[in-house]
C-alpha cells in the first residue's frame, strides 16, 4: 500500500461488475483528502492475495460496496468480515440489496441513486462515516437499513430450485422469508437440471453441452475473461467414447432430479471431515488470507447445504476412497499442520462386493488387510493411490466395451 504524508488510508472492497460506479466512489474519496486503495494498485507482476492482504492490514477504514453481485462474493464477504472484527468497516449500497448475515444491523449508505457528486448530503455523511473509522471511534449514526425493492405480491408462491436461482439474481426483490445464505454446494447456485440433462444426451447419442469455471488469472488468460466466470457453453466433440465429470454432484439427488441414475461408474473420494477443515483452513490463511473467524464461517454457512446435497452422494457411489489420518485430528481448529501422507491410512468400499476378486486386490496393495469384506485400507497414500488408479484403468477398461455412457469422480469437497 502505498503511503502518502497524512492522507488517511481507505481499503475499497467491491466486485469487479460494479467496477464503474466504485470509480466514482473512489474519485470522491480523493476529492475528500483520503487515499482510497482499491485492487486497481496492485502493481503488474505483484502477488494479487498478498497485496490484498497487506493493504487490508494497513489500511485505517475499508469500505465496503454491497450490491447482489458483491454480496454473492466470498472475497468481498470476507474482508467485510476483517473490516468489521478490527472496528474499521463502512457500509455502502450501490445496488438495493440484501447484506449477508449479521451486516444487516449496521450502519449503511444508500448510494443507488447517487450521481456522483460531492455536494450530495450522503457523501457529508461518508466522510463523518470515514474520519470516526479512522480515529477508531464507534459509528453512532443511525442504522441505515439496506434499500430494498417490493416484492410483487402474489397469492402463493412456491419456491423450488428454479425459483430460488431467480431470487439469488434478483436478491433485493426476494420476501423476507426467502433469502437465505446459499452455497455453492445447494441447488440455488448449481445447475442441477442440465448436469442431469447432460449426462442423459451423452448416455443417449454421445453429445452434450459443457463449459468451464476460470478459477484464477492463469485459467482465464487463454479466454480473455475475468476469473471467476464461466466459458460459454459448447457442444462436446463428436466421436468420443467417455464422458469424465469430476466435480461436486455427480451423484445428487432431489425431489426433481436425480443425477446418478445416469452413471455407470461412481467414484468417491473425500478426506474424514476434520481432515477436509485442518485442510481448508491452511490454504485459505496461506494462499487466500483469510482470518480464522472468516473460515469458519464459511465453513458453518456451507453446512447445511453440506449435509444435505453433498454427505448422500457418496452413499450412492459405487467405490469410494477416504483418507483417514492416524494422528490427533480431534480439533481441527488449532492444528499447525496438515497430516502427512505417511501419517494416513486409505479406506477403499466397494458398493457392492460381488464379483470383486479381495485375494487379488491385497496382493496388489502392499500393507493392506480387510477390516470388513467390502473395505481395504492402506498406510500410504501414495502407494494407494498408484494402485488405486490401476484397478481404476481397468474398471474403465471394462466399461470401454459397452454404449457410451458417463464415469463420474466425485470430489469431496470442504464446507
């Protein structure tokens, strides 16, 4: 961050759609005598999370600009989540919109209708907002409630999957009673329907739409695209034999879809569940610098959706691979480091053990023995999973003689 003699330091949270109203909040806050810091300064070739966290420390207030865009962003949610531990957070609403749980109680300025300009009365009260935030003072303004639209009214109204995709694009016209916090594990930001339209046009004629998630810079770069979207949709090439998904919900189940019936092979692979956290909370204080209170937030928000579209899965799954840790894991809230390797054991169920050759498989599998008939375990990972993926190739193998059809891998994933 850069510093500049007495300029009071300003950290701008927002989402890259509402980038062009925020240039105006940050020219005003020039024009104020603040120096706003926004990602905008992160120098070329410069760590983009490390910066972020770096400003994010030093910086005397943050502001933070909700719209439904932003309140859908795990980044804005959580340096929102640091602003407000450290006493340094200011509300701003560019959009009506519905804040995340436990910022709706707070101060906030509504900012949907302003045109930019500096004579307005709420930039008087930004300011006020602003120089309390940076002498460390509490904001005593009166709570503004988040701006919201009407609903239209209707006599009843019922709010399956597809409904409530169309409220979490619409946030702010949604009846109180309908928001809730979704994840990306539930149906409300999946596409449950076309994964199952999908693995069906493929079982049934060899095609289908696709497209992938740019994670970061480096897989957006190719597309030209920010990271965090999608690529459009596209045909699968003709003339292939197997379709491998490996993703979240390859076996779900709803009362309106059912995804797994159109697998010919489920495969599971999940860590025990302290194991998945221990996990979680390393790589997101390392790689994404998050504090310990903002995972684990996550973490319980996503639980529900957890429990209910992603533990069932792996009931349906016709093998599946857990990773299981042979050291204390019991809190896995002030474990210093992730589990070794060395330091696990690999449990392996079949479904359904029928016609499965055991004798052969623990003769493959060095230091592997049968804890129940349809369960193996291994003390090294890495040998479990070289031998895992041998017997693998050869399910595979089996398959390749019959019609083509979808193979999926499933990914246990931390909530």
């Amino acid at each position: 961050m850069r510093r500049t003699g007495g300029l009071r330091q300003v950290f701008v949270s927002y989402a890259r759609s509402d980038k062009r109203r925020t240039t105006k909040v940050v020219a005003v806050l020039r024009k104020l005598g603040f120096e706003p810091w926004w990602d905008d300064d992160i120098p070329a070739g410069a760590s983009w999370e490390q910066s972020i966290e770096r400003a994010l420390a030093d910086a005397k207030a943050v502001i933070v600009c909700w719209s439904p865009a932003s309140v859908g962003s795990e980044n804005v949610r959580s340096e929102a989540r640091v602003a407000r531990a450290r006493g340094r957070l200011v509300q701003l609403f560019l959009e009506p919109c519905e804040p995340p749980l436990f910022f709706g109680e707070r101060q906030g300025i509504d900012l949907s209708d302003w045109s930019g300009s500096i004579r307005d009365p709420r930039v008087e009260r930004l300011k006020q907002a602003l120089n309390a935030a940076v002498a460390g003072q509490p904001l005593e303004q009166p709570l503004a409630q988040s701006p919201r639209k009407p609903f239209p009214s209707s006599k009843a109204t019922r709010f399956t999957a597809t409904t409530a995709r169309r409220c979490a694009r619409s946030w702010p016209r949604c009846p109180a009673a309908s928001l809730k916090r979704f994840s990306h594990f539930g149906p409300e930001a999946n596409l449950f329907e076309d994964i199952e339209k999908l693995f069906r046009a493929y079982g049934e004629r060899g095609s289908g739409k696709v497209r992938k998630y740019l994670h970061d810079e480096e897989e957006a770069a190719p597309y030209r695209q920010e990271p965090g979207t999608f690529t459009p949709w596209e045909d699968i090439p003709p003339g292939t034999d197997v379709l491998f998904y490996e993703g979240l919900h390859g076996a779900v189940v709803t009362e309106t879809v059912d995804v797994a019936r159109h697998a010919d092979l489920l495969i599971g692979v999940v860590p025990i569940i302290n194991l998945e956290w221990i996990q979680k909370l390393h790589r997101d204080k390392k790689h994404r610098g998050y504090s310990q209170e903002a995972i684990v937030d996550a973490i319980l928000r996503r639980m529900p959706d957890y429990v209910n579209y992603i533990c069932p899965q792996f009931s349906r799954t016709d093998v599946n691979f857990q990773r299981v840790p042979t050291v204390d894991t019991s809190n896995p809230f002030i474990a210093r480091d992730v589990p070794s390797p060395d330091e696990s054991m690999l449990v392996i169920r079949f479904r359904n053990p029928r016609g499965i050759d055991f004798p052969y498989l623990l003769s493959m599998l060095p230091q592997s023995f049968m804890s129940r008939p349809e369960h193996h375990r291994l003390r090294r990972r890495e040998d479990a999973a070289r031998h895992a993926a041998h017997f693998h190739a050869n399910d595979l193998a089996n398959h390749g003689s019959q019609e083509a059809g979808a193979v999926t891998c499933m990914r246990g994933s931390t909530p």
